[in-house]
C-alpha cells in the first residue's frame, strides 16, 4: 500500500510539471533564479545520496582505505570525471568494490 | 498520411541512441528495486506511471530507507523540476497543438526525448513535429519497461542480488552521473556541500537528511556563481 501511494503521489508531482507549460500555457513564469537553482539540484542531490553511502556505509564513519564502499565510489567518480562514460565507470567501480569485498 | 509516417519513423530513429544509452539503467533499476523489497507490481507499476529514471532510482533508495511519503514525492518535485524548464522551452512550438496531442506528450517528457525533439526542431523545423516527438516518446517508454522487466525478472530469478553488491551499484551509478558536472565549480561547491551535510545530518527521521542536504547544496552552488571572480560578478 505505502509504496503504491509512493507512486500514485510521484506520478502526479512528475505529470505536473511536466505539463506545467506545455499544457497550462505561458501563463506560468519561470523566475530566474529558481532557473538557476534547479542547475545545481542533480549534483545536490546525488551527492547527499552518495558521501554517506561511501563514508559510513554501516551507519558510523569509516575512511579507512580497506572501506570498499568509499574506494568503489572514488573509482566511479574518477573514471567518469576522466571519460564521461557513465557505464564504464559503472562497471569498473563494480569490479574494483567486488574484488575488495570478495577477495581480499 | 504518409509524410507523418516518415515523420514518425524518423522520430523513432533518432531516439535509437538514447534507447541504447536507457536500457541498461532500466535492467539496473528494475533489479534495485526489487531487491529493496519493492513488489515486482510496483516496481513495473513505477517504470509505468512516473517514467523518470533518476527520480525512480531515488524513490526506491528512500523506500528502502523507510521514507516517509512526502519526502518521497517532495524530493521526486526537486529532482523533476528540470522538466518543467523542458515544458517551457517546447511549449512554442506546440502551442497550436490540441490538448490531446499535449497531454500525452507531456507525461512522456524525457531528458532524452527533450533532447532528440529540441534538436530536430531546432535544426530541422517543427513540422510535424507532433508525430516526431510522439514517436520518440513511445520508443523511450516502451524501451523502459521492457527493460525495467527484464531487471525484475533477473532480481527475482537471482535472489539475493541486491547482497552481491547491487546496493552498491546504485551509488556507483549515482556517482557517475554526478562526476562530469564537478568540472565547474558552482556544482563542485553545491555537490561538497550537499554531501557534507547529508553526512553530518544522516539518520535523520523520514529521509529529511536528504532534503536539508539538497537545499543547503543548492544554495552554496548559488553562491558560489555569484561570488567575484567568478563570470561576469553581477556588476556588483
């Protein structure tokens, strides 16, 4: 039930501003600043998803270079900082927090 | 009649690419999700009624995390707002269109679908762009549930995926994304920020955390693009 309401409510958020525009017309205005603000949202966001999954993976802060969760990360951020492919960083960060997990 | 066909075609054609680039988010997405205890119902149900991917990976995150309701739709509004700058930008060239045309075209607006249709229409003109644009949107959604199934059928199949490490492929992918936009520095300011709080504010009640951290985020990028030095300094 909770996660059927869960989507109910984000199909409607979503189908909203989606149509914000095309289907309500230019009656609406987009002010300049929230234009700019909604630049810097994905890094906001997916940043305060990430820094605590890698930093404190089991609740508490761990920096230790043997934490996979923080190398996998870096990994990821490196390779896809380099090459701009999000897949290959992706994979590569999944082979490198495998082997630490699994083999080591 | 047949020139909308071409019309359509090409629509389709063009969204090969981005097709291409979704599915493997899709298989991804469908497995999390119902490794994070999503029901294989809901998690097609997602990939059927919201279609927006980022949104969905997050969704399940805080589902997982035990995330109260509006935390979940709020952070959804935040994370799609970007597409109401899309409706805006589109919105010229389907004004004349009628309202059965836009609605539909509307629930299926995409980052890809945006940017294949923007480009055509900016580079090739609108005609029949609505056939164009239509077909690119069937293409995307149809791409996205089948591959969201085929990332239900693997989870289901392959119980236990989520402990081998898929949990953490979602902050791989989350980490991708995230990384090609820290070449400047407003966004390298916002991402510092919104991970620093996030880490210090974590287990907060209901995922708050999260939206503390986006909006505290979102401001220090703010700031950092007006600060001197930095563009044209606001002639302040």
């Amino acid at each position: 039930m909770h996660e059927w309401l869960a989507i109910l409510g984000m199909m409607a958020v979503t189908v909203a501003i989606r149509a914000s525009f095309l289907v309500f017309g230019q009656r609406l205005a987009f002010p300049d600043w929230l234009n700019r603000a909604l630049h810097y949202v994905p890094a906001a966001v997916l940043s305060a998803l990430v820094v605590p999954m890698a930093l404190a993976p089991g609740g508490t802060l761990d920096i230790r270079p043997g934490n996979p969760w923080l190398v996998g990360t870096l990994v990821s951020l490196a390779v896809a900082f380099k090459t701009g492919k999000t897949l290959l960083a992706i994979v590569v960060s999944f082979v490198v927090y495998g082997a630490m997990r699994w083999l080591l | 009649m047949s020139e909308a066909r071409n019309a359509f075609i090409e629509g389709m054609r063009d969204t090969i690419p981005m097709l291409v680039g979704a599915a493997p988010f899709g298989v991804i997405f469908g497995t999390l999700a119902v490794g994070a205890g999503l029901s294989s119902a809901a998690t097609l149900g997602m990939s059927l009624l919201v279609f927006a991917g980022s949104s969905q990976f997050i969704a399940v995150s805080l589902i997982g995390a035990g995330a109260a309701l509006p935390v979940i739709w709020l952070t959804t509004f935040v994370v799609n707002l970007r597409h109401a700058l899309y409706s805006a930008t589109l919105l010229p060239f389907a004004r004349d269109w009628s309202l059965r045309w836009r609605w539909p075209l509307a629930f299926w607006l995409t980052d890809e679908t945006f940017a294949v249709v923007e480009h055509r229409f900016r580079s090739r003109g609108s005609e029949l762009g609505e056939c164009y644009w239509l077909a690119s949107s069937l293409a995307m959604y149809g791409n996205w549930l089948f591959w969201t199934l085929v990332g239900v059928l693997l989870g289901k199949s392959i119980p236990g995926l989520a402990n081998l490490g898929l949990d953490f492929a979602m902050v791989a992918t989350f980490a991708a994304i995230v990384a090609p936009q820290l070449k400047k520095r407003p966004a390298l300011g916002a991402a510092c920020a919104a991970g620093l709080t996030a880490l210090l504010a974590r287990g907060m009640p209901y995922k708050l955390d999260l939206m503390l951290a986006a909006v505290v985020g979102v401001a220090a990028g703010m700031l950092l693009e007006r600060a001197p030095g930095r563009k044209e300094a606001d002639h302040a």
